[in-house]
C-alpha cells in the first residue's frame, strides 16, 4: 500500500471529473468537502512578545452579534494579569460601533487591574470606527495618566 487514503470518496470524485471531457471544475459537493480540510496558517514572522505582554488576534467581523462575547473574553485574559493586552486587528473585516462596546469593556477592566490595553494594526475603516467612538482618545488620555 503506497499511501493511505484519507477519504476515499474524494479520490473518487476527482477522477470522476478527470474522466469527463469539457469539465474543468469538481462538483460543488468536492468543493465543500474540500472546504472543510481547509487550514489557516499562522504568521510567525514577528518574535514572540515579551513576559508580561499578552497578544490577541481578532478576526473577522465585530459587531452587535459578538460584542458581549468579544469583550468577555478579553476581560479574561486581562484577569490573568498582564502588564499589556495587545489586541490585533489585522484580520477584522469590519468593526461596527456596537463593536467597540467589546473595547470599552476590556478597558474598563483594563483600567481596573492596571493592564496596559493597546490596539493595533487596525485598517483605515476601523481607525474612523474606533475614533468617532472616542475609544483613541479614551486609551491615549490613560496612557497620559488623565482623568
């Protein structure tokens, strides 16, 4: 046995397509099993954060539907006690302003432990969301130590 088949009915489909004259594409039903084995790979391009210095990567959209959850959830990793709480936004799509409540949650936890919370990487749409909601001034006023 040269090599072990992981799912045979794949297999079976691709020659089937092969097979056909004219047909360049696999039927939907390949494309969705496919779909399913699929893996994001991970950047490791930048060194590992310092002690203390906790990184969250977000991804995908951010609004009204997860907000409480978003915000939940970076609650607790602030309660794990940090120094600082990056939160990365590479990959999110789209922030909405109900999203944002997820960020004045966290740095209201954040200010309470004493965690450093930082955003970044945030594209253009989301830096006007995350300014007109008044969460830049918000985190650069405590950094600043005002109020």
């Amino acid at each position: 046995m040269r090599g072990r088949r992981l799912c045979p009915y794949a297999d079976t489909l691709v020659r089937r397509c092969a097979g056909k004259p004219g047909r360049r594409t696999c039927p939907p039903a390949l494309g969705a099993l496919v779909h399913l084995f699929r893996f994001r790979h991970r950047r490791r391009s930048s060194p590992p954060p310092p002690p203390g210095h906790e990184v969250v990567r977000l991804h995908g959209d951010l609004g009204l539907r997860n907000a409480d959850a978003t915000g939940l959830r970076l609650v607790r990793v602030i309660d794990t006690g940090p120094d600082v709480l990056e939160v990365d936004l590479t990959e999110v799509n789209y922030l909405s302003p109900d999203g944002c409540g997820a960020f004045f949650t966290a740095l209201r936890a954040a200010r309470a432990s004493g965690v450093r919370l930082v955003i970044t990487h945030a594209n253009e749409r989301a830096q006007a969301v995350l300014w007109q909601m008044g969460l830049t001034r918000a985190l650069t006023d405590g950094d600043a130590g005002a109020r």
